[in-house]
C-alpha cells in the first residue's frame, strides 16, 4: 500500500490543490506527532481539511479527526498561520516538496512540506525558516532556525531534461538497470518507471549504457509523455495512480472522481498506529521485559524436565550404573587408556571412556 507520494503523485495532486488557493486558514491541529489538519475555508470547496501524513501524504478531507493537545511546533503554526490566506500552491522543482505560500496583513509566508525520508514541516518568512518540525544537520543539508531554507534537488530535473543531459544521464549512471535509473537518477516512482518503459518497448532490466540512440529517444519521450496525461485517476491493488496505466490490465483499474479522491480511500485504509501517552513507552518496555521473562521460564522448565528424566534414568538403572563404575575404577588401575578402549568394544553399554576427564559414557 502507498505511504508515500513520489513526484509524480506530487506533480497531479498539486493541479487539484488549486482549489484551494486563496482559501483562508481557520485552525490547526496536531491529531499525532506526524500528523497535521490544516482548515481551510475557500469558495470553491467550502470548510475543508488539508491533512498532512508524514512523511509521505497530503491530501484534502471533509472531515477532522479527534486531537490531542498540540506541540509547542504546532502553536507556532498557529500564531502565525491562523487568518492567512493562501495565495499558491506549487511542487519545488521535480521534488517530492510542497510549497504553500500564505499571506496576512502584516507579512508573507511560506510553508514548506517535504514528503521523503522522515518528511518536515518548515515554516519561512522572508526566505528564513522560523519554525519547522525537524531538524536536520548534515554535512551536505542544515535545517533549523534562523537560517535560509534551501530546497534539495536533483542533478537531472524530468520535465526539462534535454537530450543531451539524458545521454550524459545514461552514460555516467551506476544503475545496471535503465528502471532503476528512471527510479534513482529522475525521481520516477517505480511503477512509473516501468510504465516509461512498457511504453518505450524496452526491458525494463536492460542496461542503460547497452541503449541505441532510437531508444535512448523511446524512452526519455515516454518518461516525459507521463507529465502530460490528462487526469484519468485510478485505483489498482491498493495503489493510487493520477491516470490509466498501459502496463497493467486496464479492466482491473477502478476510476476515480479525483486523484485526491483515490489517494483518501488508501490513507483510510492504513492502520492506524497506537497513539503515544505519556507511559506508553513505559509500558511496551515492561512488555518487552515480561515477554523475555516468560521465554525464559519456559526454558527452564524445559531443561528441568530433562534432568528430572535423566535422574529418572540413573536411579532406575542405579545397581547396574554401579557395578559398570566398580569395574571401571579396578580396570583404570591395570590397563592403559588405549587397552581399556579395546577391552570396552565388548562392552555394548559402555560407548565412550574418557581418562582425562575422568568420563564414561553408559547407553541405558
């Protein structure tokens, strides 16, 4: 099941999250951690809610769900944000990043919603972000406040790949597949990248330095033909797609009124997780200890039961044990280890002798 947006996703929701432009902002709420309902009043839609799943989903809904108190985050959302208005919506680039630009009467902002790895929610004013909910220092990215946000981006951008970038693209990828390619190198989801390929008529495992220049044409058009669908959005095995697909059944693809529309059926569908209280965490560790516990009685009880037998064992077999170990010890005193193991292949019962460790294996 889908959790996550890839660009593509991103780039068709967006058309349908115009609607929302130049709506006002009426609450914000923080159902969970991860989780954002943005209300929102606009003409065109009436009260609706902007529901922000990390770190993948953004998707409009009718209805809020229950809510917790708010992180210190979401306040600051809140005193900046309640009585905006919206004034566009667009994707950053070909980046799974959303860009909502709001305005008040004193001032602009920004909010920006990245859906990849952990995904965030960044909040900017005058190009420096003043809130976010993540923060992030690596050696190549910095994310926290009081500095200027920077979006990352890719080293090829889809939509404005020239032919010429594509054939350097495929000449210094080391991907050994051209899906994985599409996949690692444009940001195409891989189902899309698949389609790109079905559409080319190409393996989709081929190398992508084994490529002609005919295909190496193919299959960068069907990439970009894949920007220029017109919205036909469908459900297919718990997946949501903007459009039909030519590389699955076409019979077995169920249409949608919207792309959101299809996306909400699936976000309905994910389980939903245990909401964290304030001892929950206490509690799944006393869990945890107890599971262990447990196992380990069972192991116990296990290896006592097999000692209790064994005991069984030598006390039933107790005066032939003794007879066996009064021969031994008068044996040791005449024979060597070697004529003693000799004598012993007579011996049925006695399997293995052992001088050193003073051990005799007995079959009972």
């Amino acid at each position: 099941m889908k959790t996550q947006l890839s660009a593509l996703d991103l780039f068709y929701l967006t058309k349908e999250l115009q609607q929302l432009v130049e709506g006002k902002i009426d609450k914000i709420y923080q159902p969970e951690k991860e989780e954002f309902l943005i209300q929102i009043y606009a003409r065109e839609t009436g009260k609706v809610i902007l529901r922000i799943k990390l770190p993948g989903i953004v998707v409009i809904e009718l209805e809020k769900s229950p809510t917790e108190a708010p992180s210190g985050f979401c306040m600051q959302l809140r005193k900046h944000l309640e009585g905006s208005r919206i004034r566009s919506i667009e994707q950053l680039g070909f980046e799974r990043i959303l860009k909502i630009n709001l305005e008040t009467k004193e001032t602009k902002y920004e909010l920006i919603i990245e859906l990849f790895n952990k995904g965030n929610l960044i909040l900017v004013r005058e190009g420096k972000i003043i809130a976010l909910l993540n923060q992030l220092e690596r050696k190549d990215r910095s994310l926290k406040t009081n500095i200027a946000y920077v979006a990352p981006t890719m080293a090829y951008a889809l939509p404005e790949l020239d032919f010429t970038a594509w054939k350097n693209l495929l000449a210094l990828t080391e991907k050994e597949q051209i899906v994985k390619c599409l996949v690692a190198d444009l940001g195409l989801g891989g189902i899309y990248a698949e389609e790109a390929c079905f559409v080319a008529e190409l393996d989709k495992k081929k190398s992508p330095k084994a490529l002609t220049q005919h295909e190496q044409k193919n299959l960068l058009q069907a990439a970009q033909a894949l920007l220029h669908r017109s919205l036909d959005p469908v459900l297919y095995e718990n997946e949501a797609f903007p459009f039909l697909l030519h590389s699955y059944p076409k019979e077995k693809q169920i249409k949608q009124a919207t792309f959101n529309e299809a996306i909400k059926a699936l976000v309905k569908a994910i389980p939903q997780q245990l909401k964290s209280s304030p001892h929950q965490k206490e509690i799944e560790r006393v869990k945890t200890i107890l599971s262990a516990q447990q196992q380990q009685i069972k192991t116990w009880e296990k290896e006592a039961e097999e000692q209790k037998r064994k005991g069984e064992m030598i006390y039933e077999h107790y005066q032939e044990l003794q007879q066996i170990l009064q021969v031994m010890r008068e044996a040791i005193k005449k024979y060597s280890e070697q004529e003693l193991k000799e004598k012993l292949k007579q011996q049925s019962k006695i399997k293995k002798i052992d001088l050193k460790e003073k051990e005799v294996v007995v079959s009972v």
